[in-house]
C-alpha cells in the first residue's frame, strides 16, 4: 500500500477535512464486509470534495469515492490509497425561468451526488413532483446510480436524467448529459470494470432530474405501492444487493432459485430465501469475509451455467486489493 508518511495533509485540515488511516470500510457498507483504507477523509461540503480531489492530484494520491457502500463487494485487504467518503447531501428543486413559448416549463430536483437516491426520490415525493417514485426505495447515493444507470420497477436513470456535474480528468468543472455518459442497462462510460481500485478518474458532483407536476395523492400511492414491493420483495439482512444482473429475457434471481441455491452458505454468506439474487451477510459486520462472498458468487454462477447454459455477470464491483 501506498505509504502515508510522506504526505502533508495541513492542506486538508486547512479545509475542515479529518485524516484517518487504517479505517474500517466494513460498517460503511450495505453487505456490512470490507477490509480498511489505508487512508480515509469524509467530505460533507461539494468544495470540500473538489479541493480534496484535486490535492490527491497533486500529490499522486490515487483515491476511491465511497458512497452508500451499497453493489460494491470491499476486499478482505482493503483499499490502497485515499477512500473519500462523500457525505454532500445537498437536495433542491429548481424552478423553470418564465417560460417562452416551446420552452419546457418542468421543474428540476438538483442533488448533490452524496444524496441518497431514496432521499432525493422521497423528497421529490414530498413537492408533489413526478419521476422518481421508482426510486424511493434504490439504495446507494445519486452519484453511484448515476455512474451504474441504476434502476427498479422498468425505469432507469437515464429516462429522467437531465444533466450531471462531474469534475473530469484534467480538473474541470463539465456538464455531461445522459448522451455524454452513453448509458445502457447497468452501464456507463463512467462505470469502470468488474475490478475497481482507487485512481484519478472523473468525479460526480451533483446531478439534476427533470420532473413534472401531478397530483399529490397519486404520486404518494405510486411511491408506496413501490416501498411496500420492496418490503414484500427483498431480504432485510445486509446484502450486496442486487448482485447478478438479469440475463436477456430471463431474471437471475430465477435462474438461482431454480438451481436449488436459495439458502445456499458459504462461510458467513448466503443466498437469500426471500429474493436469490441478494446474497445476505445475516451475522453483520465480522461475520462473512469477502473471499466468502466471492466463492458464493463463483459457485452459482458455476452451478447455473452448468443447469441453464447461462453466464450471469455480476452487477456489484470488486474493489480493492484482491
């Protein structure tokens, strides 16, 4: 791992930003697994997150944005280098200027990208706005389903994205539009492979969903029917989340249970019996390591190629030191 001695952090101090080294990930995430980074700030402000990005830079510091720690899959090792825990929850809704004639007259949700998607959705909910009750119950933060086109109940969200704030490569500010990121089902230009360590890609700052008004009523019983599928649906352990993602025209939660693997342990890790595409944690955060999650997902995949002839490609992100 990258050695931490020879750094001047009075840089960040300077910002309000607390430096720490050897921090457990494990209780940051939604599958409750992780080894630790080797060095760790949380940002709660987005010029916080900008400074701090760009002095990595500067210093040749690669680093890892952790959000919601949800569809990530933290090494038993840990993550070299700076894990910045992007904490810039900031929401608002924007109104349209006084309209022109042709002029779209919807208003816009702006959320900083530490938001959690939930949150940001409710809070649209809550403006009697419409086009994100898909997402009142997404776990993770607005800049994780911006990068991984994240999705539930048929939409995605590219359908209702307007426009995204990154800092890009060369230390640019850039607005990118659902164009820009080329967005597929669970992809983006963005979104690196199945294997992540920290780096100098581009960062997202905020992004900005264009809405529409309706009634309140009928917007509120949409985003309950959604919350209560949920409950109904998916496991209440820590899970990695959705993990497989859907092959064409079939379902891998499916796939999995017609395997016979529902229930299925390796070590401190499980299939779940509610939903067989969650693989849960149910002793929390010491008990299942990520070698255990790893092998299970290496065995279902390899028991439903074997029944089905299907390859399930996994949906969450190795990260770290493997």
């Amino acid at each position: 791992m990258t050695t931490a001695t020879r750094l001047d952090f009075s840089p960040l101090e300077a910002l309000g930003i607390a430096v720490e080294f050897d921090r457990p990930l494990a209780p940051l995430t939604s599958a409750k697994i992780g080894g630790p980074a080797e060095i760790f700030a949380t940002v709660t402000e987005t010029h916080q997150l900008l400074k701090l990005v760009r002095w990595a830079r500067s210093v040749e510091l690669p680093y890892w944005i952790l959000g919601g720690g949800s569809n990530v899959l933290i090494s038993d090792r840990g993550v070299a280098g700076l894990v910045i825990h992007n904490r810039c929850r900031a929401v608002r809704v924007d109104e349209p200027p006084c309209c022109q004639a042709g002029q779209d007259d919807r208003p816009s949700l702006v959320a900083e990208s530490g938001a959690a998607m939930a949150g940001a959705a409710r809070f649209s909910v809550n403006q009697a706005l419409k086009g994100l009750e898909w997402a009142v119950s997404l776990p993770g933060t607005v800049g994780g389903a911006v990068v991984n086109n994240a999705g539930a109940h048929g939409s995605e969200v590219k359908d209702c994205l307007e426009q995204a704030l990154l800092l890009d490569g060369k230390g640019d500010i850039q607005e990118f539009t659902p164009e820009d990121f080329r967005y597929a089902y669970r992809r983006s230009r963005l979104k690196g492979g199945g294997r992540v360590q920290a780096g100098f890609g581009p960062v997202v700052l905020s992004a900005s969903f264009r809405l529409s008004r309706d009634d309140p009523q009928a917007i509120k019983e949409r985003a309950r029917a959604f919350l209560e599928h949920r409950r109904h649906t998916q496991p209440v352990e820590p899970s990695l989340g959705s993990t497989f993602k859907n092959p064409p025209q079939d379902y891998a939660g499916r796939l999995i249970q017609e395997a016979g693997l529902r229930g299925h342990r390796i070590g401190g890790m499980e299939v779940s019996r509610t939903h067989a595409n969650f693989l849960i944690n149910p002793g929390g955060v010491g008990s299942a390591r990520a070698e255990d999650a790893r092998a299970l997902m290496e065995h279902i995949q390899e028991v439903v190629w074997r029944r089905f002839g299907v390859e399930l490609e996994p949906e969450i992100q190795f990260v770290g030191e493997w």
